[in-house]
C-alpha cells in the first residue's frame, strides 16, 4: 500500500471527516458514472480533531464504518481514504532520473534534504511527474510524506470494518480529481476558464482555485464552517451536539433557528466568501475567476448562492459532483442531492477505481 499508489480493484471511497463518515461507490455507465452505493454515517464530536483521528475514537469510527457498510452494502471490499492536516507533507523536488527504486532509497536516507524536514518512522511515497521543463535531464517528483502513525489510525479503522485499505490518498488530490470532473462535466464552464470551489465543512473554509492546466494553482485555508452553527444552536436552544448538527442538516428545530441564527450564519458565510475572493485577486496574478462553486456541508445551507452572489458577485452555484452521474435505483436520490455537495472528497477517493483517474 502507499500514499499515491497507482490502479488498484474497484474501490469503496471512504471519507472519514470531522463530523461524520461518508461512503461512496462509483461504477462505469457508458461514457461516464453510477452511484452505486453511498452513505453518511455522523460521528460524535471530537472523534476527529484537527482532521486527525482521535486514539480513543478509533474502536468508536471503526463500529461507525460497519455499520455505514451495513446499510449501504457496497460490492468492494476494497477501500480509498484521505489523510490530510498538518501532518502530511506534500513536496515536488527535481531529482535526476534514476530507477523507482534509487530514487525511494535516496529519499528514505536523507529525508531533510528532500522534505525540507526529518521525520521519524516516515511513510513516504513519490510519483515521477515527467522532466523537468529548466533541466529536461533531470525529472519532476511529486512526493507524499508522513509518520507511520497518521496511516496507522485511517488502517485500524478500515481493518476493524473488514475493508482493505488499498489507496490513502491526500485529500487535497482527491478533491482535485472531483473537482476536474465537475469543470469537465458542467455545461456551463468552458475549457481555459479559471474556477474557485470554496469548500465549507464543519471546522474549515477553503478555497482552491483550478488553473487552465487542470491542477489546482491558489489554496487558502480559514478556520470558518458549520461548527460555529452548531454551537449557537446547542447555546440557543439548550441541545446537546448531536441534535444541533441533526438539526442544521434535517430540520426540526424551534421556528426562531431561520431569523435568530441561520440568518447571520448565511452573511457571515457569504462575508467569509467574499474575503476569500478578495484575497485572491490581491495575492495572485492567475487571472479573473469565471465560477465560483461552493461545496462542503454549508453549502446545502437554503439560498446560499443568493447571498454570495449579492456580496461576491459574478457566476456562483453550489458543487455537485454527482450531478452528471446515474444513480442505482437503492440509493435514495433526496438523500444523495442534500449530502452532494459534502461529497466531493469521498467521490475524488471513488475515482480511484477508474483508469482515467
Ligand atoms: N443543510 C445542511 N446539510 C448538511 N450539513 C449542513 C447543512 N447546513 C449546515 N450544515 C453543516 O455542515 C457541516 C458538515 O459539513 P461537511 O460534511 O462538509 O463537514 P466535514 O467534512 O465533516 O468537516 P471538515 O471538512 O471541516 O473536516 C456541519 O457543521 C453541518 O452542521
Ligand atoms: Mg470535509
């Protein structure tokens, strides 16, 4: 197993994120997808924390997974996740060309020089990326660090669902690979055109912005996200987490949630957005963005593209990166197009499966 391994069996994309875990399977279906299998599995609070998996919550998240396998009943048995956070080092360095096996033994003797730090009981993984373009001798590595320890958690949990790991991806690619497929598939952006996906979860706000080379050229990170919802509503209403976040996503809160809370969260979110936006165009030189996309939990917020539109301006939807898939007749279609938009890292793990990816 390794961090960027290369084509593996079919693949259960296994998200497990700050507030819940969720599954996707992906088959092929002519010229493009079908949502095989998928669910959302909510976690206690803290289970994760600081996107890590919290050493006393690996038995807890490992039940949580059976049980998510139980009711989805996914084909594979194989399975995608993501790591993420401060933890995980992603580098391209420019190496000479030598076999796949020198250049592991070169990296694995001297990690400082390539990562720029040492780390002890490293997990590292590398992908050739082509020559250089200064040094046509030499090539572009792409690599992929870090401890034992971080993968060691993302395993047992698999392990104690019965799932075999077999590609840990970094989450920041596989969101790339799903947001690649959503410019590729939307009628509505045109090939060359810059796009901003503004992902907002429960802890984090991040934009990242996908150049004409189909790679993500700009990121930025706020902490900002659903989090703050949920605290309001539980110090508002006297709720414990676990209904607060039950109700931001299904309703059945007290009349007053719409005017007394959900109401500033929405500018606050289109504020947070906008600041975002603005610190594009002052920190980048990449250009006018044509889409902005917003994805994450917060993004199935009611009328949330108004209001970014009015503040931000320009051409805003939210991301679905299912929205040009079929969908297998057991899977609830209400369902999937709520959680559609916090899916974009389960379906980026999904890919995987396919050779194209
Ligand atoms: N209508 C909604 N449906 C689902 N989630 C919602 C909705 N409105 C607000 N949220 C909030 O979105 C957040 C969950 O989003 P998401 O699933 O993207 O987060 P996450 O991936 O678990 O967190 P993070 O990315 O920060 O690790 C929760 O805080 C939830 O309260
Ligand atoms: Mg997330």
């Amino acid at each position: 197993m390794s961090l960027l391994s290369l084509k593996p069996d079919p693949l259960v994309g296994i998200d497990i994120s700050t507030t819940a875990i969720k599954l996707l399977e992906l088959s092929k279906a002519g010229k493009g997808y079908k949502v095989e299998s998928y669910g959302i599995e909510l976690l206690p609070e803290k289970a994760i924390e600081d996107k890590k998996i919290d050493a006393d919550a690996v038995e807890l998240i490992g039940n949580k997974v059976t049980a998510l396998l139980k009711r989805t009943k996914p084909k594979s048995q194989f399975a995608a996740v993501a790591i993420s956070g401060p933890e995980v080092i992603t580098k391209e360095v420019v190496m000479d060309k030598i076999p796949d096996t020198e250049m592991k033994e070169a990296i694995e003797t001297d990690p400082a020089t390539y990562l720029g730090q040492d780390i002890e009981d490293i997990e590292l993984d590398f992908q050739v990326l082509g020559p250089n373009e200064r040094e046509p001798e030499k090539v572009d590595v792409l690599l992929a660090a870090c401890r034992e320890e971080t993968l060691e958690a993302h395993k047992t949990v698999l392990d104690l669902a019965g799932l075999k790991p077999k590609v840990i991806d970094i989450e920041k690619y596989a969101l790339e690979r799903a947001f690649v497929m959503i410019a590729k598939n939307d009628p509505d952006i045109n090939e060359g055109e810059i796009i901003a996906l503004i992902e907002i979860g429960a802890t984090t706000a991040t934009m990242n912005v996908l150049g004409d080379n189909q790679k993500i050229i700009y990121s930025h990170e706020e902490e900002f996200g659903g989090k703050q919802l949920i605290e309001q509503i539980q110090a508002n209403y006297e709720l414990t987490y676990e209904e607060a976040h039950l109700g931001t996503r299904d309703g059945g809160l007290p009349d007053s949630y719409e005017t007394d809370i959900l109401e500033s969260f929405r500018d606050e979110m289109a504020q947070q957005i906008s600041i975002m936006v603005q610190s594009y165009y002052s920190q980048s030189t990449y250009g006018k963005l044509s889409h902005i996309l917003i994805s994450g939990g917060c993004a199935s917020i009611p009328d949330i593209v108004k209001h970014v539109e009015t503040k931000v301006g320009g051409h805003v939807s939210v991301a679905n990166p299912l929205a040009s898939m079929s969908v297998a007749s057991r899977v609830s279609k209400k369902a999937l197009s709520n959680d559609a938009p916090s899916l974009m890292i389960a379906c980026g793990l999904a890919l995987r499966t396919f050779d194209e990816y």
